[in-house]
C-alpha cells in the first residue's frame, strides 16, 4: 500500500474532482439501517470485503488509523480510554485535520475478478465529531498487467461514478441503492470530503467470474473448478440459522480461517429430531466431482453428521429456499462428521451424479453446530 501526500495544484490537473458538498444528491435512494442487510444480503456480497482477499492499493493519508479498517467484515467495536501513539484507538480510516486538497481517499482493488455494484454502505460508527462530511464513491474496469499500478497513478484518468456526493453524519450506519448494474468494475476509489473518519466501506454487488479456459482438445477433460466459491459467484440464498453473529455466506469464502470466527454456526437445538440447513446457488451450472464439508477449529461445537443434496434450476424455474422443496435431490448420504477436519467426498460416495448437472446444492447438518467452509468442486456444464 502506499500513501503520498500532493499539492492542491496537482490534484485540480490530473485528477476529476467529484461534485462539491453542496450538491447532497437524492435521499430517495437512501436504505434506513435496520433494511442494509435485508436489501441486498439476499442477493448480493460484499465486493471489497477483507475476508475475499480485497486490498488497499493506494490512500491520501491514515495518520490516526488505517483504511484497511474499512473492509473488515465484522461491525466497527469501540474501546474508549484506548491511546496509541497518535491518539486515541478507532476501528476505522481516519486521517489528518486540516486537509489542504479537496478530499482525501482510499483506492481499492477487489477481492473478487470483477463485479457489478448494486449499493454502497457508509458506517461511521463510533466517529462523532471526526467523522467525514461526506463521499463520493468511483470505479474502474482495469485489467491486464500492471492494472493496480495504473489506478495507483495520480493521473489516472479510468475514474467514473458510480455514488455521487452523499452526506456521512455522525456515528451512523447508511447506505443507498446504486443504478449500475451492468457496469463491470475491478477497483473502487473511496473519496472523503474533507478529511475524517469513517468505520466501514462496503460494496454490495454481484462477482463476475473469470472462468477457466476449457481445452480445445476433445481427449482433455474441462478444467476443474470450485463452483461454490464466493469468488465465482457462488452465493448462500437461505438457511435455517446463524447463530452467534455468524453467517451462511462465510461457507463459501476462500481459505480455512485462523480461528472459530469467519465460519457458520448455528444455535443449540433442543427438539428431538431437529436439523439446520442452509441452500447455496452455485457460480455457475455444474456437473459435480467431489465436496469438502469443513469442520475447521469447531471441535466441540461441530455437527454431529451431514448430508448434501442438489437440485438444477432451469429458465424461468424459482429457485430453491427451503428445505423442503421436492425438488432436491439426495448427492451424499448421511455421513458422520469430525471435529476440525476437512472432509471430502468424491467417486462412489456422490450418489447418481454422472452426466447431471446442478444449479444449487443443500447442505444439512445433524441436528445443529458449526461449519466452516462447504466447498463444491466440478466442471461448468
């Protein structure tokens, strides 16, 4: 990451300067707080999120604290009473008083190939009296060799808008809808009028996967890849529960974690027979070669068994979001799980999978617990 610091001069030159506070855009577009989750979790993941592997390229300046604070997945804590060496701890960006340049900002590259942005969260929780004034949010399709060292360069010209100027406010949590659905972008660039603070920075959007190039040679199988996978476009439409402050969607990340966090966990249950659940829509059409059910650092909390089934969907077809649909499809049998292990299942122990394809799959566990990853592997059909 790099921060550098330019003079009001070069920024008028080389840079275009988003609208001036004075335009504070519509309010008809604004999402109260209590409806961010329920209008776009559903559909949409967050684009820039730390737990995809997004990264800050590029901000203006982080003196009191960095901007990679933005992209925790988490919601922003508070520790009052809490110092370090420039002053008192935030669980966010923050930068300078006094900003000479119009705004300070933050350029980030995608956990994801490329996406399509459906809204934009601002959090400035817990910043009341620091807090940004506003932002203007942009984007760029840059791709290819040395993409990130271009969008970095103070002359970069790519930048287009995909939220214009937006009031912050204090200590609040907000985000609006945004209409540019069909606009592919692989960075963002966070504008903050005209310095501050702001807690989270999150991209709701749908991934735009870059595929594996299957073989032109007929006597070569297509490339295997991992069609769950959040990165391609894999997204959890329902489940049963999350428990704990924990999410169905953090089954499809990449990596195993580094801890029982980041993972699906679901609350005890204590009616006999009981079984939580939970539907993932694959990134793309697929025929199946093999699952990992992940039992990562749940070890006296995993379930005691599993089962998969799966389903193709198909034109105008609704999709699947209970457990109960009749349309599902038995793909694993019960099979007993272990506590913090990986577990795979491939040949003999997929059940009728030669020659079909799947659009989603269901994942059960007996009777409750916590998974970490679900991973579903196989070639695009």
């Amino acid at each position: 990451m790099e921060v550098q610091a330019l003079s009001p001069e070069v920024i008028q030159d080389t840079d275009p300067i988003p609208p001036a506070p004075s335009d504070t855009g519509s309010s008809s577009d604004t999402i109260p707080a209590s409806e961010i989750d329920r209008t776009f979790k559903p559909s949409c993941i967050d684009l820039i999120s730390a737990s995809l592997t997004s990264t800050i390229l590029h901000v203006s300046d982080e003196f009191f604290a960095p901007a990679s604070n933005l992209l925790q997945p988490h919601a922003p804590i508070r520790r009052p009473g809490v110092f370090v060496p420039t002053g008192a701890w935030y669980d966010g960006w923050e930068t300078r008083r006094h900003n000479p340049l119009p705004y300070d900002w933050a350029v980030v590259k995608l956990g994801v190939a490329s996406g399509r942005v459906r809204g934009v969260e601002i959090d400035t929780a817990f910043f009341d009296g620091n807090h940004a004034a506003g932002v203007v949010v942009q984007g760029c399709f840059e791709v290819g060799e040395a993409a990130d060292a271009r969008v970095m360069k103070d002359d970069y010209k790519g930048w287009r808008e995909i939220l214009g100027w937006r009031p912050c406010g204090p200590s609040r949590r907000q985000a609006w809808k945004v209409n540019d659905e069909e606009r592919e972008i692989t960075h963002v660039r966070l504008c903050m009028f005209p310095d501050g603070g702001i807690a989270r920075f999150r991209l709701y959007g749908v991934v735009v996967p870059v595929f594996p190039s299957s073989s032109s040679s007929s006597s070569i199988s297509s490339p295997e890849m991992e069609l769950s996978a959040a990165t391609m476009g894999g997204l959890v439409l329902a489940a049963s529960d999350e428990g704990f402050g924990s999410s169905a969607s953090n089954l499809l990340l990449p990596g195993r974690g580094v801890d029982m966090g980041g993972g699906w966990e679901t609350k005890r249950s204590r009616e006999k027979g009981h079984e939580d659940w939970v539907v993932v829509k694959l990134g793309a059409r697929g025929k199946l070669r093999r699952l990992v059910v992940d039992t990562a650092f749940y070890r006296g909390n995993f379930p005691r068994a599993m089962r998969v089934h799966g389903i193709e969907v198909s034109g105008e077809e609704e999709a699947p979001t209970t457990a109960e649909d009749g349309r599902w499809q038995e793909v694993v049998g019960e099979k007993e799980l272990r506590p913090d292990r990986e577990h795979e299942y491939e040949g003999e122990a997929l059940r009728d999978v030669q020659g079909v394809a799947y659009t989603h799959l269901k994942l059960t566990i007996v009777p409750d617990g916590g998974v970490k990853r679900f991973r579903v592997f196989g070639t695009r059909a």
